[in-house]
C-alpha cells in the first residue's frame, strides 16, 4: 500500500461533461455499475496512488455532482471549469485552482469521471514510467482490434510519441495504427503550465484541446512517451447506456472471478451479480440468481441463493438465505431464512433462528434459535430465545397513526393466527391459543385465548345464495342427509 500522500503532486479528475447521450437527468458521472458511482470509481483509482492533492473539475448540474462528491471525499478539490470548453481549459483551471496557494511540482495526474474501470495499480504503473523516464508527458494508450472514432498515436523512430492525430483527421496509412489514445495522461507540471498558456481555440470546435500539449512539450525540448495497457476495459468510457451496460456486466465479471479466486463458490457466474463493497469469506457458496449489494457481507459456509437478493445484509457463518429479498439487516449463525421471505431493515434473527416462508419482517430482533417459520408478518417487535411463532402470526404494530411495539419473551408457544395488538407484551414461557387476538399483556406462563361461541345457522347458503353452486351442492347434501334413515342397533 502507498503512503498517504506520497504520490504525484495532484490528480485532476475531468467531470465537467453533460453526457447528453445517456438522455438522463441523472449527471453521467453519477450513473453507477458495481453499487459506485462511475466518479466514486474513479475517484477511489485517483486515491489509490496517494496524490498530495486530487481536483475534480466540475461544471453540468454543477451542485448535484459537488454534493456527491462531498459526500465521497470531502477533502477533494472541486472546481468549476467556465465558459471556455475543452478539455486543455478543464485542466487549466484546475491547475489554477491547485496553484492558489503555492505553485505544485513534480507529476500532474490527469483522469476521467466516466472510465469506472481504470485501477489504481494502472495509474501508479503510469506514474512510475513518467517519473522514471523523466518525461516531460506521459499518455496511457491502448491497442484496439477496431480504433475506429480513436485518436491514433504516432510514434517517431526511437518509440518516443510525435503526436496525436484525431480519426477525422488521419490519412488512410494512419488509420491503420491500432494504438489509440486513452485521454488518461501524467504530466510534469510546470510542462504542463507553461504549454496550456500556449493552447488557443483556434480550431473548428472553438475548444482548447489537452492533446495540444503533447506538441508544445516536444517543441520545448521535452520527451514524450506512452505506457501501453493491454487491458482496453480499463481505458473504456461509458458514453451512453449500452457502453454503461457493457462496463457493468465486465466490472461483475472481475469481480465474481476474483472471489472465486479467493475462495468463494459461485454456481453461477453469469447470473451472479456481486457490487465492489461487498465483502465475502472463504467457502461461502452463491447460488444462481444471487445479487449482492451495498455493504453485504458473507461469512465462511453460508449459503446465499438461489434467488436471492442482500441490500445491506450481514449474514452469519453457516447460515443459509434461500429465495430472500433483504436489506439493512443480520443474520446470525447457522441461521436459516426463506423461501420467499422479506427481510425489510432492521431485522436481527439470532444463531440457529429461522425466519421461514411467505414471511415479513421489519425492525425486529428475533433471539437465539427462535422459529418464525411460515405465513407472517412481524414488524417493531422484540422475540426472545427459544420461542416457537406458529403459522399466520403477525403483530399488529400500527393503530393509524403511530407504530407500537411487541414484546415476546423467551420460551414463548404461539397458536396458529395469533394476532399480537401492539403495545403488548408476552411473557417467558407463555403460549397462546389458535386464533388468539392478543389485546393485553400475557403473564409468564400463562395461556391465553379468545373464545367464542361457535353458532352455525342452518340453512343459510341455500336461503341466502339461492342458485349457487354452494347452495345446490348444500340443499343435495341436506336433502340426502334427511332422506337417510337413522342406523339402530337392530340394522347393523
């Protein structure tokens, strides 16, 4: 790991683009793949070589993307580009803006806010080659299979580059070079400044062009080189969604391979989906249709899958989530949850405690080796160890307008479609009936039940839903009862 700010003098991040081809209101830096934004990617590569200072050049829906950026890393730079376009303008002010109180030196990293691939361990083999070479420029280039619409690099007779020439621009015999040009450059920095006061507009677009310095530098005496990546993905911007798809399926290919290779069985990789914060242990095995979000983590011999998607989940060592939906939630160990369960935040089930199917939970803690296991809802709720919840059980937690909190002790035996009227609580080692409504507090030990009467009305369907099948089917059963002659003793 690189010392905290021991690498180049500064990185600028370039993210000052409208992005019109995603045809979003949503800025295209903050488009994400991988559970991060395209610029918190970006922004995580430019902190992985440990820059003395890291600007972030800002300018469509300007406040929008600084207050993302301020919740990302709050001691980063921004800087709004102006009036002038291009990307030499961009690079200008930022550069201004680090100049403000004393004049960097050394090596000026220059990246993107949409090239969500790029790693650190690129940027720093980049800074390396610049610092040891001691040239004066340094682009990251790439070598295509089709450089179609890329800007071709020309090299000169002893490797070094002689310029950039844009595909619009380049003759036949050019446009067949393969080497194309990443944007992605390290320069020195007083290089850099004394060249972007050279850089006009003067050009069809009316822009001042970064790749301008590359010439001025090799006017002035300074030498020019390249680092060449075979790697294409991780110099690959995301202009519109199709290209935004394209990066997010390869980032979860990456990421998927590299917990295989740390030990992670993944039945299924292509129906695997895994964000870069989520963090996984040895021998946990993922299931098809399994997605992984946010800050997930997954402890050894748990089983997640298939079917199943964590927004936030902790999940215990050898617990095992089958066909789940769940987020901001704890699953201890050797718990066992699903199928078609509903984990909603706030949900803690203890070791060895079962949450089961076509259940609903939030906001509730669930003891050591407690059952929840089919047909409920249990939400603001308190649940000690041991207790078993029968089936159709829900709590009652909201009167309309405010919720209120159930409280079920330890030892606990609840009858089928019991319902809990919140505030109440339950005793240890209490049970309930079948279809208690519980409307008061229940005393340890105690059994509590609603009784009632059972009265039928005969008659009634035939009476009341006259030309039913339910009534046909009833006046048969009726009129065959009746005309039946009673058994005796003597007829057996």
């Amino acid at each position: 790991m690189i010392p905290e700010n021991t690498g180049p003098a500064a990185v600028i991040v370039l993210a000052a683009g409208a992005g019109t081809r995603m045809k979003s209101r949503t800025p295209k830096i903050l488009h994400e793949i991988g559970g991060r934004s395209m610029v918190g990617h970006a922004l995580l590569a430019a902190r992985s070589i440990a820059p003395q200072q890291l600007a972030v050049v800002v300018r469509h829906e300007r406040d929008l993307v600084a207050g993302h950026l301020a919740d990302l890393d709050p001691s980063a730079l921004i800087v709004d580009q102006d009036e002038v376009p291009g990307t030499g303008r961009a690079v200008e002010v930022a550069l201004a803006a680090l100049d403000a109180k004393e004049k960097i030196a050394g090596t000026v990293v220059v990246t993107y806010g949409d090239v969500p691939l790029l790693s650190g361990g690129l940027l720093a083999d980049l800074v390396a080659t610049h610092e040891r070479e001691g040239n004066a420029v340094t682009v990251l280039t790439a070598v295509l299979d089709d450089a179609t619409g890329y800007g071709r690099i020309l090299r000169g007779a002893d490797g070094t580059v002689t310029g950039i020439r844009e595909h619009k621009d380049s003759t036949d015999e050019e446009r067949l070079i393969r080497e194309v040009n990443s944007g992605i450059y390290a320069f020195d920095a007083a290089v850099l400044r004394e060249a972007l006061g050279k850089v006009t507009t003067e050009n069809v677009q009316g822009e001042k062009y970064l790749t301008d310095v590359l010439g001025l530098a090799r006017e002035a005496g300074g030498r020019v080189a390249a680092v060449v990546t075979a790697d294409r993905w991780q110099v690959e911007g995301a202009n519109d969604r199709v290209q935004l798809a394209a990066l997010g399926a390869e980032l979860n290919r990456r990421t998927v391979e590299a917990w295989m290779r740390a030990g992670v069985t993944v039945v299924d990789p292509s129906t695997t989906w895994i964000d870069s914060s989520v963090t996984l242990d040895e021998d946990v095995r993922l299931l098809p249709n399994t997605q992984l979000h946010g800050s997930t983590t997954v402890a050894r011999d748990a089983v997640v899958g298939p079917d199943t998607t964590l927004t936030d989940v902790e999940v215990g060592e050898g617990a095992a989530v089958i066909r789940t939906h769940g987020s901001g939630s704890v699953i201890g160990p050797r718990a066992a949850v699903g199928p078609f369960t509903y984990l909603r935040p706030g949900t803690v089930l203890g070791e060895k405690g079962k949450i089961g199917a076509f259940y609903e939970t939030k906001n509730v803690t669930i003891g050591r080796g407690s059952k929840l296991s089919h047909l409920g809802y249990a939400g603001d709720a308190e649940i000690g160890e041991d207790t078993n919840i029968g089936c159709g059980n829900i709590t009652a937690n909201y009167d309309g307008e405010k919720k209120h909190r159930t409280v079920i002790g330890s030892g606990v035996r609840t009858g089928s479609n019991t319902v809990f009227v919140a505030p109440v609580t339950v005793g240890d080692g209490a049970y309930s009936g079948a279809g208690a409504v519980i409307r008061k507090d229940v005393p340890a030990g105690a059994l509590a039940l609603s009784i009632a009467a059972q009265r039928n009305t005969e008659g009634w369907v035939p009476a009341n839903r006259p030309g039913s099948r339910s009534a046909e089917l009833a006046q048969a059963a009726i009129t065959n009862s009746s005309s039946t002659p009673a058994s005796t003793e003597e007829g057996k």
